[in-house]
C-alpha cells in the first residue's frame, strides 16, 4: 500500500508551464492551469512580480511610442 501522498501525485497529473520570465518548466495546480486560459504561468512570486512589471513596462512604451507616433503625424500636417 503506497502512501497517500504518492497516490495523490499518480490520481493527479500536474500540468507543466514554462516560465514567461526565466523559462523555466515548472508544475502547475490543474485548477491554476484551467485559470490561467492557456497563459503560461510564472514559477516563483519572484518571476512574477518580474513578469509584472516587465507587462507594465511594455504596455506603458507602446502608449509611449503610440504618442510619438501621433505626434509626429499632426507636426507633418
Ligand atoms: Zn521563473
């Protein structure tokens, strides 16, 4: 009779994303993986909180680059 903890890990298999910031493969709760619709998960709070802000950094710079380019076409005008 194998130990309960062992017949947890057969019953469920986790489902393995690969860290948008390290690249690392890591499990993932099933019930996080249906939560995440396919986007692959960070590993660690660490990567996270890196993913976060790499997020904000880019959609800040295509507000930035957006502006720019606005800018630029009513100086031409
Ligand atoms: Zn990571």
């Amino acid at each position: 009779m194998p130990p309960a903890s062992s017949r947890f890990s057969i019953q469920l298999t986790m489902p393995f994303h690969t860290c948008p910031v390290c690249g690392k493969r890591h499990e993932v709760h099933p019930v996080l993986d249906r939560l995440s619709y396919g986007n692959q998960l960070t590993c660690s709070p660490h990567c996270k909180i890196t993913f976060t802000r790499l997020v904000r950094t880019r959609t800040l710079g295509e507000v930035q680059e957006r502006k720019k380019f606005l800018r630029l076409r009513q100086e031409e005008n």
